[in-house]
C-alpha cells in the first residue's frame, strides 16, 4: 500500500508537533507548554487514522 499525499501530511503535522515539544521541553524549560503539546502527537495521528479509514470505506461502497 502507497502512501498518498495527505499521509505524509499527517506525519510532517505529528513530527513538527514533536518537535515543538522537544523545544519547549528542553530549550525553553516550559513544562507546561510542552505536555499541552506533546498532547496534539496522539490527537494528530488519530484524526490521520480515522481520514484514512474513512476513505478505506468509501472505497469498498
């Protein structure tokens, strides 16, 4: 199986997520800032999960 465009969408989105975080976390020494974003890896992949199986469907129809 391929990987269309909107799949590397979604890991570039979950990866500059992480990022972010690591910055906060260790650069910035911003705890809380960091947990908040360290939230939005799982939610992205989630919502990835869900487009991806979503269209999975659409295509059995």
């Amino acid at each position: 199986m391929m990987f269309r465009k909107s799949d590397y969408f979604i890991l570039l989105a979950v990866m500059i997520s992480f990022f972010i975080t690591a910055y906060l976390w260790f650069v910035m020494q911003d705890r809380e800032q960091a947990i908040f974003t360290a939230i939005w890896v799982p939610s992205i992949f989630c919502f990835g999960i869900y487009f991806k199986l979503a269209a999975l469907l659409q295509g059995k129809k």
